[in-house]
C-alpha cells in the first residue's frame, strides 16, 4: 500500500467511526480542540495534515494506531528485558 491509501485507509476508518458514534465534523473538533476543517481533511486524506491533530482526533474517538511488524514482538520482548 502506497502513502496515499494508507492516509485514505486511516481517513475512512475516522469517518466510520465518527459516524457510527452519531457525531458531527463539528462536534468531534471541538471535542478534540481543532477547526472544524481539520477534521474535514483528516477524513478527506490530506496527506499534510499535522500528525497532533490526527492524534488529537483520534483520542476524541475514543480510536488509536497500532504499528504492526513481522519483528514487533522481537523489539517487544527486547524492550521488555531492558526494563
């Protein structure tokens, strides 16, 4: 997957989930502290959208990222004997 799917991907996924709580652009930028805009081009998929306030919409959704590798659980167990 290229750049510009992943942003469309990530996009969809906000606007999906923004729906299915039964909130408005409006209501989740001022739930997360944004214009009303930004949130408009999160789920548009602009590419040069501040990766805070992709955060902070995320957080105001309740939705999180998750990186996944084939060698995340190596640096996982790795992190975890460090500590």
């Amino acid at each position: 997957m290229d750049v510009k799917q992943e942003f469309s991907h990530i996009a969809s996924a906000i606007r999906a989930h923004r729906r299915a709580q039964s909130l408005t652009q409006k209501q989740v930028a001022k739930m997360a502290k944004l214009s009303t805009s930004v949130v408009f081009d999160i789920e548009h998929g602009k590419e040069s959208v501040l990766t805070k306030n992709l955060f902070k919409v995320l957080a105001a959704l309740d939705l999180k990222i998750e990186l996944v590798s084939p060698i995340s659980r190596y640096i996982l167990d790795d992190e975890e004997k460090e500590d």
